[in-house]
C-alpha cells in the first residue's frame, strides 16, 4: 500500500524521519498500532530501569543519592519500606519491573498485530471493530474514543486509591512509616479549594501542591477518578455539543496531537510545583531536600510541550485553510 504523505509537515522534507506516524494519520489501524507499540516502549523502559535499579541498589546509601529514577516512586506506594523509610525488600521492585516486562511484551504483540496482521482501516474490518474507526472530522465518533481514555485513566486513578485504602497502604513521611488510608478527604469543599490556591482558609501560592496530608491526596484521586469515569460515559453517549466544538474545533489529526500536548504541559507544571516544595508526596526520605533539578527538568518538559502544542496548532490550522 501507498501511504501519502502530502499533507504532512514532513511532506517533500529530505529527512523522512520527520515524517513519523504522520503518514498514518488516515489509517486508524495501523496507528492503533503505532499507539499500542509505543505504551509497550513505556512498559519496556519501566521494567528494564526497574530492574537495573534493584540490580545496582545499595542499601546504605539513601536513594536519593544513588540517582534512582523508579524505585523512589514505588517506595513512596509502600512496596518493601520499613520503619523510616528504610528499604528492608527489594523484592517487590523486581516483580513489578517483570510485570511491566511481560506487559510490554503483550502491548509490543499486539501493536505488531494492528500493524502488520489487521485491517489499516478500522472500518473494514466490520464487526465491534469497526465501532472504533474514526474520522477526524467525526466528534461524536471521536468522543466514543476519548470516553474509552477517560475511562481507563479514571480505573488507573482508583488503583492507587485501592492499594491506599486496603492493600497495604502508602507511605507517610509525617509518620515514618507506611499506613492505610482509611477515611480519605470526601469533602468537595476541602478537596476543589485546592484548584483556585486555597489551603485552610487562606490562600497558597502552590495551589493543589500546597496539600499537606495523605488523605487528601487520596480524597482527591477518589473525585479525580469518579470525575473521568463518569466524564468518560458523558463523551461516549452525548455527541459534543456545538459551542463546544467552536471552542475546541476538530478537523484534524494536529488538533487532536495539540490539544493532547497542552494537557501534557498541564500535568508536567504542577508535577513541577510537587517535586520541588511537597515533600508529603515525594518524601524526603527517598528523593531527598534538594529537588529543584528534577523540578526544573519537569517543568522545561512542560515547555517542550507547550511548544508542541503552539507549532501543531498552527499546523492545524493551516490544513484546515
């Protein structure tokens, strides 16, 4: 199959790597399997670094200054942390970056499976497969897939909230140690002051980062969850609605790229504010006092993708003039 690429940045360009899977941008298919091939690369460089990290980890010597990537997250989640903060099994690291091994091993088959053995048009398929073919000028059809999205993450969001509540619990850097959550902030007032900078009645430079108990946090990730799955439902039943679509027009895939990019730069600005000042999600005890490198790293992401989401806007634009 000839696949054109005329309509691409890349188009005429002498370097074809530009090009990317730009030249997939009309066939669903084939970039469903762009897309599942490239969580099997997450899942593979998270398993891979994982197990380094347990391989090369000295136990006198905290993990802050061991420049560890993965394990200070899993540590902060409760998995092998003793009275404080002391790493007293490693184990649980090591099966966890097999798990994300044979994850990336089953996304990797199955993106190879999209690219190589199915339909490169959703649509021709037939069948439930065919429900997921797109068109990027479709939003109700775009909206059945954004729903899915949402849903998934809404699920990821209540994974962490479970292993808090019932299955083990996280750790507690106030205390020393790792303990459940059990009565999680529910209380919306406390829980969506946070977004306009409120803290205990008064307001807070750091906003959502200024939040200083783990019940909170959890409180929050059980609203966040509930907000995506019931969102997610929203998107897959009702067609988005006109003014809408005006504010937030799709007529092409680099509307869809930029908008994904500018959340991207979002999340990447507030984890910056929490991993430079909030030391109740990212414990001293594992990434150390002196965060501010790893802060400014994430926050220059941040403007990677605001820039991302600038050039691929006005790319956007100029495909659909």
């Amino acid at each position: 199959m000839t696949i054109s690429t005329d309509r691409t940045f890349a188009a005429n360009t002498k370097l074809p790597w530009l090009i990317g899977n730009a030249r997939l941008t009309d066939l669903s298919g084939q970039l469903l399997g762009a897309h599942v091939s490239h969580a099997g690369l997450i899942m593979f460089w998270a398993g891979t670094t994982t197990i380094s990290e347990v391989l090369n980890y000295v136990p006198d010597i905290p993990m802050y200054k061991q420049g560890l990537v993965l394990l200070p997250h899993l540590a902060t989640l409760g998995w092998g942390v003793g009275n404080g903060g002391q790493i007293v099994d490693t184990y649980p690291y090591f099966v966890i970056g097999v798990l994300h091994l044979i994850a990336s091993a089953v996304l990797g088959a199955g993106g190879l499976f999209h690219v190589f053995r199915s339909p490169a048009i959703l649509h021709n398929a037939g069948g439930r497969v065919a429900k997921f073919h797109y068109e990027w000028n479709d939003p109700k059809q775009l909206g059945l897939i954004l729903g899915h999205h949402l849903i998934i993450l809404g699920l990821g969001a209540f994974l962490l909230v479970l292993k808090a509540m019932f299955f083990g619990g996280i750790y507690d850097t106030h205390l020393g140690d790792v303990r459940l959550i059990s009565d999680p902030t529910l209380n919306p007032n406390i829980i969506f002051s946070y977004l306009f900078g409120m803290k205990d009645g008064s307001w807070n430079i750091l906003g959502i980062a200024s939040v200083d108990n783990l019940e909170d946090v959890i409180g929050g990730h059980i609203w966040i969850g509930l907000i995506l799955i019931f969102g997610g439902i929203w998107h897959i039943v009702v067609k988005p609605f006109a003014w809408v679509r005006k504010i937030l027009p799709i007529e092409n895939g680099e509307e869809i790229l930029a908008y994904s990019l500018l959340g991207l730069a979002l999340m990447a600005w507030i984890s910056a504010s929490f991993i430079g000042y909030n030391n109740t999600v990212f414990p001293v005890e594992f990434y150390g006092s002196e965060r501010l490198g790893m802060a400014n790293i994430q926050f220059f992401l941040g403007i990677v993708a605001f820039l991302g989401y600038v050039w691929h806007t006005w790319r956007s634009r100029s495909i659909s003039s």
